[in-house]
C-alpha cells in the first residue's frame, strides 16, 4: 500500500465543502415565477489592459471604474446575434444583443453576478408583449425604489408577494398561488401566472419553486368565474 502524503492532499482541485444547515425559523422570500430563460449580467472590475471583444463591453460606472460586462445563460457565456451569425458563440434570445447596446447604463448596476430572468415576445409564453424584459431575482438587494437610476426602462424586479418564516412557507406560498389564480400576474397585469419561487433569506441559493396548476389563461378564468358565481 502507498501511504498519503501532503502533496497528495495538495493536488485535490478544491476543499470539499459541506453546505451550511439554515434553521426552520429562517425567512423566506416567495416571488412571483417568470416564465421566460435564466439570463445574468457579470460585471467585473476592468484591468488597464482590457479592451471589448465579442460579447465583452468596457465602460464606467457612474463613479468613474471601468469595469466589463457580459451577458450568459445558466450555463454559457453569450455573444450578440451579430457575433454568433459569424461562429463566434451564440446568443440567448437576443439577451447579449441587449446587454451590448445598454452596456453604459447597465454599468449602474456595479460589480457582480446579476441573475434575473428575461421574458417577453416569443419567450416561453410572452406574456402578451411585443418586447423583451429583464428582471432581477436579487429583490433583497433591489428593492423598487433602489433600482439604480438611468438602467435601462425594459430592467425591473421579479415581483415579491410574501415573506414568512420557515413554519409558515407551505401556508404561505398556498396563499400566494391563489392570488395569482384569482388576480394574474403581478410581472404584467392582464397575464396569467405560472406560480412561484421561495427564496432562503439565510442562503439565497436555497430556493423552492411550485406551480399554478394548469397555469395557462384557461385557469385564471376558470377561477375568476367560480368566483364571480
């Protein structure tokens, strides 16, 4: 037998770290489910010798930094439609495409990894739009009124209906799915809703999601008319 030594402890690619328990007590947050693709903005600090490149815009943020921007999915850096018709990358519904074009307001948004969801006309189920909409999931930090000033008008926040505590979650997003079936969303008024994400307010990372069931128009009208009976 071999026997281990530090500098086979050394070679591992990383420390295999546990995920931290949250308490029952924790709150949670319950917002509103978009129904449109997983899309983030990353803004990173801009070294002097960065310059643009495909899918890469170089600005300032209002305090002076210079700082890039990129545009990816869940799992892929994007590039603008322009770029990809060449076989550069590819692009996510024209989400890079829009991040490239307000590259210099977005920047107001600051340094890091903003994660949202980008919906709108020929997205999932469109919501009745003609345009596209990006909104941010991080409603701890962007709350409606601190949304920084100059974003882009199509940049929102996902809805948020409820918090509670841990005990009251099943009773609470029970509640928020019927207000959604009796009311529509509360992203675009006049559209029906899909359901809901729980967010951990100890571990955003942590989140539940559950559905309207048969969530399309047909249901919403179903239930404002049982109601209206």
């Amino acid at each position: 037998m071999t026997s281990s030594t530090a500098a086979d402890f050394s070679e591992d690619p990383e420390v295999p770290i546990w995920p931290r328990l949250i308490r029952l007590a924790e709150r949670w947050t319950i917002a509103e489910k978009v129904d449109g693709t997983h899309a983030v903005i990353v803004i990173q600090p801009a070294e002097p010798e960065s310059h643009a490149g495909p899918g890469v815009s170089v600005v300032r943020c209002p305090d002076g930094r210079r700082v890039r921007i990129r545009a990816a999915s869940r799992t892929h850096w994007l590039v603008p439609e322009t770029d990809a018709r060449d076989g550069i990358g590819r692009d996510n519904f024209g989400f890079a495409t829009w991040v490239a074009a307000h590259a210099g307001e977005l920047a107001a948004l600051g340094p890091g990894r903003h994660h949202g969801e980008w919906y709108g006309a020929g997205i999932g189920r469109g919501y009745g739009l003609t345009e596209r909409r990006f909104a941010l999931f991080d409603t701890a930090r962007w709350k409606p009124n601190t949304v920084p000033d100059g974003v882009p008008e199509e940049l929102g926040l996902v809805p948020v209906l409820a918090e509670c505590e841990g005990p009251k979650l099943n009773a609470t997003i029970a509640r928020c799915l019927r207000g959604l079936m009796q009311h529509g969303s509360r992203l675009v008024a006049g559209a029906a809703a899909k359901g809901v994400i729980a967010r951990s307010a100890a571990d955003p990372r942590l989140a539940l999601k559950a559905y309207i069931e048969n969530s399309g128009k047909e249901a919403v009208q179903r239930q404002r008319g049982h109601h209206a009976a």
